[in-house]
C-alpha cells in the first residue's frame, strides 16, 4: 500500500514477480513464433504479423486464466498466497498483453483501410444474423475494454475514490471478461482452425478454473459451518483451545450475527480483531504475524495486534475485541471495540501453552 497515494516503491518481492512475469511473457512469446512456423501446414504458411497476432492474444488468455486461478488456488494452498499478493501487477501485464494482441490487428489487418483503423474495426464484423460465421470481434474489444478499464483503475486511490464495495464490483467484471474472450475466440479462431490444440487449451482453462472455483467454494462452505461456535457463558462465546491457535496464526470464530473474528497467537499473547481487512476486505484471519503486524494474505496490509491500526504513516484500522481464558479455552467477548482501540494482549500461561 502507499501513503498518501505516491506511486509504489518497487521493493525485493515486487522486483522479482514483476521481473518472473514478464520474463514468462517474453519466453512465451518468442517460443510461439520461434516453433509456430514448424507447426503450421507447409501449403497454408503463416506471416510474422499473424504468427505475432496469435502469440499476444493465446497469450493474454493464458495470463487471464491464470489471474482467474489465483484466487481459488490461494484459498486452497497457502503456498500460493505470494501470487496473490500482487495479483495487480499481474492484471496490468495481461492488460499490455492484450494491448499488443490489439494493436497487432490493427497494424496488419486494418493499416490501410480507407477509414481510421478503430472504425474499420468495429464495423468490420457485424455478421450478427447467422451461427456459422457469427460476429466475433465486439466480444474481444468488449473484453478489452473491460481489462483496460481494470488495469486503469487498479491503484489505491480509485480504490478509496470510488469506495471498496464499488471497486470490488468493477473488479468483478474480470469475469465477464474472461467469458467474452472465450466467446471471442470460439467464433472466431476456433472456427477458422482444424487443429484442437487451441480448443483444448480454451476448453481446458474453462473446466480448471470451473473445478477450482467449486473446491474452493465448499471448502469456504464447511469452514463457515465448523466456525460457528456454543455460547460458553453469558455473553461471551467460546472460541475453542489455546493450543489449536498456532503461533502468529489465528482461529476464526463467527458470530451469531454473522460478522468474523480473528483470534492471533504471538509470543505468548492473544490477540482479536475484526476478520475483514480494511482495504478490500480480505480475510485477516487467513493472514499471519509479520514483524509483529497481522499481515492480510490479499495483499499485505498490516494492522497491529493490539489495537488494529495500521503502522504509520498509514491509518488504515480495524475493530478489536476482549478475551479471556476459562481453563485451556479462550472466551470471546463477541461486543466489538470501535476501530483502533487498544486492547491489552491476552497473556497465555505456561500450563495452558
């Protein structure tokens, strides 16, 4: 995140995903028009811009499958939590694919028509009467639209202009995207071609990312239910064993209202804070301690234990809450504090550890 809205400094982690990527989108692009030309039928040869035309654009619907992926697959396997972090940075490298796939058409197909190249574009395809031949192209520049409209708006300060829940459903259109571009590239490409290498590749993203986004939606499912936790005594909620909160992890507890909290474990103390990051939110709970700060597993953010604030200078906060042992289990009080206020840390005893 960034304080006061200065762009991002690009530190070590940032460096190296960035630098991964586009790295991966290069290999990717240089293998498919260096082995392309070996592939294609001697009697029907591809030139360089359509060979440059089908790198960018299998390209930017791989990196759309994978963003897609992202999320499902971190909920699964905490292994793939660094991909999330800067999925962002992810979007815009697709977003610039995409561009490169537009601007390809545009410079091959449409350099020397009559009329300005966009407008030969959009009133090029407009076959909309008919299934074999149908109009293909508005999907792909609708779904270009939408990726650019994501990458433009992907910095913290639209995300605060514009308000989380308005930002979040913007974002949502990812999805729509993705459905255009297969669309796009099903009555388009998969029409002219004979060979299923492309159609299995579409339809083999579709189904993964389809399965991964079940298997992460009923394992959501039974966390929510095993969440739900007895009233231990009036007024407060037990939140289960000291020993099943591993350390600088958390336990979530949901309750009876609805709403989740995060229960943290770190050096001997107990910790609780509302589960919903303050910037987009992200499951805190799902998070670990990093250098002392609850670290959000989306995309970093940090709040402090005790009393939910973010370390300065940034002033992103949180709500906190009251505990309690009773024995070996930790009592909830499930009334929560306003956002940032202090709440000294629960001090676990060493026969309870």
């Amino acid at each position: 995140m960034t304080a006061g809205y200065r762009p991002v400094n690009w530190d070590r982690t940032k460096r190296i995903y960035d630098t991964v990527l586009i790295a991966a989108v290069a290999g990717y692009i240089l293998a498919y028009t260096a082995i392309g030309p070996m592939l294609q039928h001697v009697s029907r040869p591809l030139d360089a811009p359509s060979l440059a035309m089908k790198a960018s654009g299998s390209c930017a619907f791989i990196l759309l499958t994978i963003i897609l992926a992202i999320g499902p697959l971190a909920r699964l396997d905490r292994r793939f939590l660094p991909l999330l972090y800067n999925r962002r940075h992810f979007g815009v490298i697709c977003c610039a694919v995409a561009a490169a796939h537009a601007q390809a058409v545009l410079g091959w197909y449409f350099a020397f028509s009559k009329v300005p190249p966009t407008a030969a574009l959009l009133g090029a395809d407009t076959s909309f009467g008919q299934v074999q031949g149908f109009a293909f192209i508005p999907f792909g520049v609708a779904a270009f639209m939408i990726v650019l409209l994501l990458a433009a708006t992907s910095h913290d300060f639209w995300l605060n202009f514009l308000t989380p829940p308005v930002w979040k459903a913007i974002h949502m259109l990812v999805y729509l995207a993705y459905l255009l571009v297969v669309l796009h590239v099903a009555l388009g490409e998969l029409q002219a071609t004979s060979s299923p290498l492309l159609a299995v590749v579409v339809a083999g993203g579709c189904c993964a990312l389809i399965a991964l986004h079940l298997a992460a939606g009923l394992r959501q499912r039974a966390t929510e239910r095993a969440l739900a936790a007895p009233a231990a005594a009036p007024g407060w909620v037990d939140a289960g064993e000291v020993a099943a909160i591993g350390e600088a992890r958390a336990t979530i507890v949901r309750l009876a209202d609805g709403g989740e909290v995060a229960i943290f474990r770190h050096q001997g103390r107990l910790s609780a804070v509302g589960n919903l990051c303050a910037h987009q939110n992200g499951p805190l709970g799902e998070g670990r301690i990093v250098d002392g700060c609850i670290t959000c597993p989306w995309h970093g953010y940090q709040y402090r234990p005790e009393d939910g604030m973010s370390p300065p200078p940034f002033t992103e906060k949180v709500a906190t809450y009251r505990l309690r042992l009773d024995g070996r289990r930790v009592l909830l009080d499930p009334q929560a504090n306003p956002p940032g206020t202090y709440v000294a840390p629960l001090a676990i005893p060493e026969e309870v550890a």
